[in-house]
C-alpha cells in the first residue's frame, strides 16, 4: 500500500517527510503494561517507547498527538496525564493534539501516540548495515525483563529492575550523537534478538551476537546472574530502549553522554538470520527472539 | 499541558506545523461503527474521519499513520485494508507508517490515524469566526444519522442513507476552495449543532442556527420528512462530514465543485452558547446537540 518515500518501505520505525521523523506507537493495558501498574507509570511508557523510536533515528523529539481509548476512571486518566506530562517534558516535547474517546466498560486500555522529532543531519535507517560492520549496543539489556519477572512473583517489588520496566529512559542524546557515524541503527524495544535480525534482515545480511559481550547491570547480575539464561533473558526480554547501531570502528569515537555505555556484541556478514555465541562456543538460537506484535 | 505554538491551544481539530497540517482521530467498535459494518466499509471510514479533519482546515491529504489494534482475524483485516487503501488512493494519501497490536480476545477493535495534509495558503481555526459573520454549509446534513436509523431497524438495509452512514465522501476540494475566504472554517462530523457550537465558542460568540435552512438531501426527506423532527435529527445527528464555515458574503463567490451545495445555515452574534429558529420561530435547543467524545 505504500508508495510514499517517507514509509521507507515500511521497513523502519519511523517514516521521515520534510525533516521530520514521525513515528507511531501503541501500547495496550494487559498486553504492553500489567493492569496494576501505577497510571502515572503508563502515561511515563507511553511517551518513553514513542521517544526511544524517535531516539533511534538520531531525531530530536518535539511533538506529540496522543490516541487514547479510556474507560471512563477520572483518577485513573489523571494520574496517566500527570506521568505522561512528565515525560513529555523530560523528552523536551509537547503535545499538538489528539483523540480520547471512552470504551464501554471492561474493555483493555488502549493507548497510542504520534511523535515527531526534528531529523539531523543523517537519519540511519535499519537497512544500512554493512557487511563487516560491527554491532553496537549503546546502554543494557535485560533490566525490564527482569523488572517484568521481579512484579510477576510478587506486585509490590520495586527498585532498579522494577524502574526499567515501568520508567524507561529512552538514550535521546546519544542517538542524535550516534547517527552521525552509524550505518543502520535502531532502538531495541522488542528484545535484543529479535530487533538484531530485523535491522540484518532489512539489510540483507547474517547477524552475529556474542552473548557474552552483553552489557550487564549490576542489578540485573544480582537478582539472574551472569550465565547464558541470565543473557539469553537479556537478549530476549525486550522494553530495553537501548540503541543497536551498525557501524565501523569509528562509532566508538563518539563522545556519549556521561553514565551511557557502548560496546561491541557482534558483526553484520554474509548471510542470512542469526548466529549466537557464548565463551566462544555457538548456541542455538532460541524459539522465542523477543516480543512479536502480531500472533 | 500543550504549550507549543502548533498546538492552537488544543482549541482545533488540527495542529499546524511547518506548513502540515496534523490531524488524528480513532475509531472504535460499537462505539463509531456497528460491530456488522462490513469491514472494508471500516477501513474506509477511518480514513474519511481523518481526511475530513484535514479538508476542514483547507489542507491537501497527503500522508497517514495508523495505530490498529485488532483482534486476530485475519479475513476481517484484509478486508479492513482494502477499504482503507480504496479511500486513501481516492483521498490521495499514502500510508507512511503505523503500529498494529493484537487484543485479547472479546475486546473492541480500536482503529486509528494520524493524517497529515499540505496546509494551503490559509488555515482557518476554529477561533477566528467575526461578529456579524454567516455560517454557510457546504454539504448536506442528516444523510448518515437517517442511515445509521436504517441499519439499526434492518441490518441489511442499503442505500443512499446507509452509504453516506458507511462510506462518508469528505469534502476535500471544497475544503481547500472554501478556506481561502473562511475566518473560521471546521469539519461537521460529531452534529451540526454541537460542532457549531464549539466553533462559536472558540470565536467567543453565539451561534444562530436557522432549522428551515438546513440542506436537506432527497434521500432524507423521502426517509425522514421535512419537519421540525427530521430537522433536528439532522441537526445533530452526525457523521456528516459537511464543512461548516464562517464568513463574510464573499464566501458565496466561490466557484465549488459540482454537486456541492453551499447555503447560509444562520450567523455568528454577540453572546454565547446556541439559539435555533425555525419556520421563523424560536426553538429551544436539543438536551444533545450531537456525539460528544467523552461522557
């Protein structure tokens, strides 16, 4: 259906037309956030995952149009507001419009929003990698995920873990930084895998991730360990908002923002799919790569 | 919370920004379309809301966006998509991105678009109407409320009502004609007389609606009559997609495309809030003036 040049194909998270990104994501209650998950949480996810998508193209974030579908819980919608006001400003945008219309009762939330960035001066796509390129991870993996296991076994924790899953922090400054030098680049929200084998897909090569370079909070190695579940875990987990860059040795030249880590986990080569490794030896790709938004 | 210049205070349809104009409106099931619309009616209707969004404004459709949450039957998407590209080729729109997620089933589908259309050489707002002003109609009213009655009473009813309720036709060229000359200009799709009443409202006056001067299509009066009744069902019973204009006599003298009626409806005066006549003769207003999005 798509003709426009600005789709990229529908190959990307985000369509640029006249220097802006535009991306559109959707979040719904149950499927993306647990029900009992604080609103103002919510509000704060759903300004995150739309930044974090604009984050990835190196775009500044400036605008927003909210689409939500309530059901009619003043407090509940106040305290998402307030969150997503937060937000909104803590990501330097503000909101140009939108829709709210009311669900009958018992339906699921559902809650998109639009988010314009203004585009730099190069907006990497996920098509552009290279063969021989290496791969980037800028920030960690796997805190949400572990977050995410932290609430299921009990819907009082909190900490560290539990703050990734609920506020995530999408790396603004070090994509706009990144963009610059990187081929292809995206925001891993899916799971590490998962985002790894579309941005190999979409530019027709093999990726290769070494599971043992994944960086590794101190509190995700505390609460799963460091072994190949607690990192097939990390790949596999998604709501990471960490930024996956294809690119050459001179990426690691960028100055990143203070706290903001960036290693190499693997290589873009001839080929197709994926291929793991762990201490050197191959592992087996597992069944599930990360989050699929469509059965 | 909306502080950027684009967003009219929230005041409009439609934000403006660097010469766009950006729109979004959702839709959802057994709420704005009946669970048995056939589904590439719903694909339609999506994006003749949001392009009617923009023809209110004066501005060109060009692109979209779509946040669709469904609910895993793929027949009914399919279908959905086909009427969703038949309506976006004709409005000239092409799709440039968008998320789709799964719900669990037994939910609601909930369907939306953010539309994004070249702003013409003027954007007429919500807020701009004059004291002294005309309100002209362009289009007819009542078409799609008398169908929706159709289908309710006879799910298998067709027709010009049940089209016009199923497949509404935005009025995208006169919209960019009309503009030009409108001080306040708005698409009429929630009822004449509450859309009338939010554009007095934003221009600090009171609207004056004249019942016997509605334009009253021949499919409707052969349905509904020509009366006080059928005319305030018309008034407010939405889905519309007329345009609704305030302006000066000039306004008359522009040259619409054929089959667009353009008549003067009532004026815009000192005061607030609504008062309606009819046959010459002071009529109390409606308890509802038309849909309101939220309870």
């Amino acid at each position: 259906m798509a003709a426009h040049p600005a789709a990229r194909n529908l190959d990307d998270d985000a369509a640029l037309l006249d220097g802006w990104v535009i991306t559109h994501d959707t979040i719904a209650e149950g499927v993306h956030y647990l029900p009992d998950d604080p609103a103002d949480t919510v509000g704060w996810k759903l300004a995150a995952v739309n930044a974090s998508d604009l984050a990835g193209k190196g775009a500044k974030p400036e605008a927003a149009l909210l689409s939500l579908a309530m059901r009619g819980d003043g407090a509940w919608e106040a305290a998402f507001l307030d969150g997503l006001e937060q937000a909104l400003g803590e990501f330097g945008m503000t909101l140009i419009g939108g829709d709210t219309i009311a669900l009958p009762d018992g339906s699921p939330r559902v809650l998109g929003m639009t988010a314009l960035g203004r585009a730099g001066a190069s907006t990497p796509s996920r098509s552009g990698g290279k063969a021989g390129d290496t791969l980037w991870l800028a920030g960690t993996v796997g805190n949400a995920a572990a977050g995410l296991h932290q609430l299921k076994a009990d819907p009082s924790a909190s900490g560290t873990l539990v703050d990734a899953y609920r506020k995530p922090r999408p790396l603004i400054e070090a994509g706009a930084l990144l963009a610059s030098n990187a081929h292809a680049m995206m925001d891993i929200s899916d799971g590490l895998l998962i985002d790894a084998s579309r941005l190999a897909k979409a530019s027709g090569l093999k990726a290769e991730i070494h599971l043992s370079a994944l960086p590794l909070s101190e509190a995700f190695r505390e609460a799963r360990g460091n072994g190949l579940d607690a990192r097939l875990l990390a790949a596999t987990g998604g709501d990471d908002y960490a930024l996956l860059v294809s690119g050459g040795e001179d990426v690691l030249g960028i100055s990143l923002p203070a706290g903001t880590r960036l290693v190499a986990i693997g290589r873009l080569v001839e080929g197709g799919g994926l291929s793991l490794s762990h201490d050197g030896a191959e592992v087996p790709a597992p069944e599930r790569l990360g989050y699929e938004h469509r059965a």
